[in-house]
C-alpha cells in the first residue's frame, strides 16, 4: 500500500467534502477518509462524502513524492446509502487518460449479487498472472458480454516503429484483461 503525500478534491460548490458545506459543518466524511486503511465499511466516519452538482464533475487529486508503479488500482465505493457514491469516473497519470469506466455499487459483488463481498473494485494495470488471477473477481464490467467487444481499450496504443506488438505490451502493461489473450 502507498500512501501518497498530497491528497486534494476540486468538487462542487469550492468545497473538498460535504463536512467543508455550511451545514454540514463537523462532518466526519473528509477527504482524509479516502487513505485513513478502513475502506470495507458502512461506518460514515471512513468514508469520503462530496457534494454532489449535476453536470459538475469532482476532481481528485492524488500525488506522491516519487515515482510510483501502480499494478492495480482497488476503488470502494460509498457504502453507508449505496445509492450515493460513484457511477463513472476517469483516471489520468501525468495527464494521460488510462482508464475511463463505471464504479460498481457499493454492496455488490463483481456478480452483482447484493452482499458485500468486501473485496472492492480492481482496476488492473499489471499482466502479472497472479495479480490477474487473484483480482479477476474484483474486476467489473460495466457492459453486457455481447458488448465487451466494443470496448475502448484507451490503454492500448499501435506500437512504436521496429516494435512488434507483443514486445510493445510486456513493456507497457494495459488497463484491462477484458479479452486480453494470457
């Protein structure tokens, strides 16, 4: 797990959580919360809570001191009402989009049964059989499987001359192992 130095939101209304609102003043769902290590919970005082304006997008920023290599990316989703919380969401490195996709609902598995199965969601950036492998159920797809097919896969660039597209690849792992041939 890594801890990042900087951790800041750009959300609605100026604010970086529902606590920073003037009547809300106090409350405990700060943006702290997104790296205090309980992430698995119904409990509002784990939880990260930000105004919420149609339309208005809510930026996180979240930044380290050094370079860091991410394998995978684990997301939980607001639990205490599951109908709040994240729907889609981007994620940009360095100002590079890598992922672009749906957040399952707080309280439902990768199988969309209603328990929580308190793994959270994985975004993988690794081809890394065991990490694939013991992931695999906390992956979510958003799309029916007839529509898998049409998926962008934004991670998945035409290799650089001289490069075949294999080698291209272990180099640069993708963002998904959606019909990634193993």
């Amino acid at each position: 797990q890594i801890t990042p130095s900087v951790l800041r939101a750009q959300c609605a209304h100026g604010t970086s959580s529902v606590g920073d609102l003037e009547d809300c003043q106090g409350d405990p769902r700060t943006l702290d919360k997104l790296v205090d290590g309980v992430n698995d919970t119904t409990d509002d005082r784990h939880m990260w809570l930000a105004p919420y304006e149609r339309g208005e997008p809510n930026n996180l920023f979240i930044m380290f001191e050094e370079p860091v290599t991410l394998s995978l990316l684990k997301i939980w989703n607001y639990s205490k009402s599951p109908g709040r919380g994240v729907r889609e969401f981007q994620l940009c490195i360095d100002d590079v989009l890598v992922y672009k996709g749906h957040v399952r609902q707080a309280g439902r598995s990768a199988g969309g049964d209603k328990s929580l199965d308190g793994a959270g969601q994985s975004i993988l950036f690794t081809h890394d059989r065991r990490v694939v492998a013991r992931e695999r159920s906390n992956v979510y797809c958003h799309y029916k499987q007839s529509e898998v097919d049409e998926m962008v896969f934004i991670d998945d660039p035409p290799p650089p001359a001289g490069v075949t597209r294999s080698a291209a690849l272990e180099q640069r792992p993708g963002t998904s192992v959606v019909n990634r041939a193993e």
